[in-house]
C-alpha cells in the first residue's frame, strides 16, 4: 500500500501556498497524499468583522463565501491529484475576534477551539495513519495556525514524522518573522526539491480564486512571487533549485523516513 502524507492546512489555501510543491511531489512518486483544512466551516449570515473578510474580497453579503472556498479547495486537490478532508470549524473572525491586528495578537482566553480541535486531529491521524505529518510554523503569527500547532503538540505520534513548513504568504512578505515558540526545541532545517513540479503548483494556486487579489495583487504577481520564493529558498538552503524548506528533528528511527522524503 502506498505510503500517506498527511497535510494539515489551517485555511482553504495554506497548504497550497506554503508547501503544495510539496505534495505535489510526493503525489508524482506515489505516496497517498491527503490535505486536511481545519476551518473550513460557513457562517449563515456573518456580520461584523466575519462579513468584512468576504467584503474584502470583493464577494456580497449574501454569498456563501466559505462555500466558495471549498470549492475551490476542492479544484485544488484535484489540480495536484490529493485527497482532500475539511475537518469544519469555524475561522477566527466567526469566534469572536474582531479586527485584522485582532488576528495576531494571540489566542483569547474565551478562544475554546482548542478541545474539539485536537480531537478531531486525533481522529484523523487514527483515520490516515500518516507516515509523514505536515504543520505550520506559525509565521506571521496568525491565531489559527497557532490553534493548529498548539493541537498537533498534543497529540504523540508514535508512527509517524512531522515535518513543520514555512507559512507563506508570511514568509514571503514578513522575511523577518519566526517560527512561534510553540514549536518543539532542537528542529533542524531540510528541504525539498520542487524544480519539477513547481508549474503544478502554480496551476493549483491559482485554484484560489477568491484569495489571489487580496494576497498577491492578482495571478501573475502570485505566480512570479511563489516561483522566486521557491528558487530563493533553493539557494538559502544550498540546494541551487527551487525548493520548499520544513523544520524536523532528526532521530535516529526516522531518518530513513527524512531520506525518503527528500528523496522524492
């Protein structure tokens, strides 16, 4: 049977944007790859800072914006040839916060997503039985990511690697921003060559409809800003390719499963 990469993307676009090279790749050697989207839930009648995300993106009041969303999640998965999970939580501006700066300025007290949250990772790695789990660093320091992170800290993964991946856009457009503190101590740096599907990348990026305006100034400018990343982040890691950088440990069990995976 074929070997699983588990993905897990805190919004309907997270994964494709940070490391959807990357699955893209493992899906060309034959691994069974599966993104899961947490907050992927719609909100009947959103209102205050919940309906100025879908205003902000040029969508009226009475679409369905996260409906719109997974469609084309849906278009995505189908672009690098994933399976795709949505595990149906609601986004931060739909449980209680109210702003854009409210969004990084750390986790409520009154934030609770954190039980079900875990749980519901829980049930999925029982679900998937991944070989390789893929998570956000948290850069950019977005509350849902950190949800997803401080979730995935929870849960011990006796069989399985979890590799941590740069948040973009945030790595792109925050050049100084870190990894959250959250994560375990002691991770090393690896990466993964993508020079070979890199324009199936581009291809499902651009599934995003609804998100390119807003994070990129449109599709060309996206297409120029992951493609030079990509290759940036080649160089940064010595590897003279385009390429897509995780943080990992390195114990002594796993490192056929590190190998593997860089191997393709």
């Amino acid at each position: 049977m074929p070997r699983t990469a588990l993905f897990l993307s805190p919004h309907l676009d997270d994964v494709a944007f940070s490391c959807g090279g990357t699955a893209a790749s493992l899906v060309s050697a034959g691994w069974n790859v599966v993104v899961a989207t947490v907050f992927t839930r719609s909100t009947p009648h959103p209102s205050g800072f919940a309906l100025d995300c879908q205003l902000d993106k040029g969508l009226s009041a009475s679409q369905d914006y996260m409906r719109l969303r997974r469609t084309e999640d849906i278009a995505f998965a189908r672009t690098i040839g994933a399976t795709f999970i949505w595990l149906n939580m609601l986004e931060a501006p739909s449980r209680g916060y109210t702003c854009a700066a409210d969004l990084f300025a750390g986790i409520h007290a009154n934030d609770r997503i954190g039980k079900a949250l875990a749980a519901a990772l829980l049930g999925l790695v029982r679900f998937t039985l991944p070989t390789l789990v893929f998570a956000p660093q948290g850069l950019g320091n977005h509350i849902d990511h950190l949800q997803v992170i401080r979730a995935v800290r929870t849960i011990a993964f006796p069989d399985a690697h979890v590799l941590w991946y740069r948040d973009a856009p945030y790595a792109i457009h925050q050049t100084t921003a870190h990894p959250t503190a959250q994560l375990p101590a002691g991770l090393s740096e690896i990466g993964k060559g993508i020079d070979d599907v890199l324009p199936i990348k581009i291809a499902g990026c651009r599934c995003y409809k609804t998100q390119i305006p807003f994070q990129f100034n449109g599709d060309a400018l996206m297409a120029t800003e992951l493609s030079d990343f990509a290759r940036e982040e080649g160089w940064r890691l010595g590897a003279r390719r385009a390429s897509e950088a995780f943080l990992t440990d390195r114990l002594s069990n796993r490192s056929k499963v590190i190998a593997g995976f860089r191997d393709g």
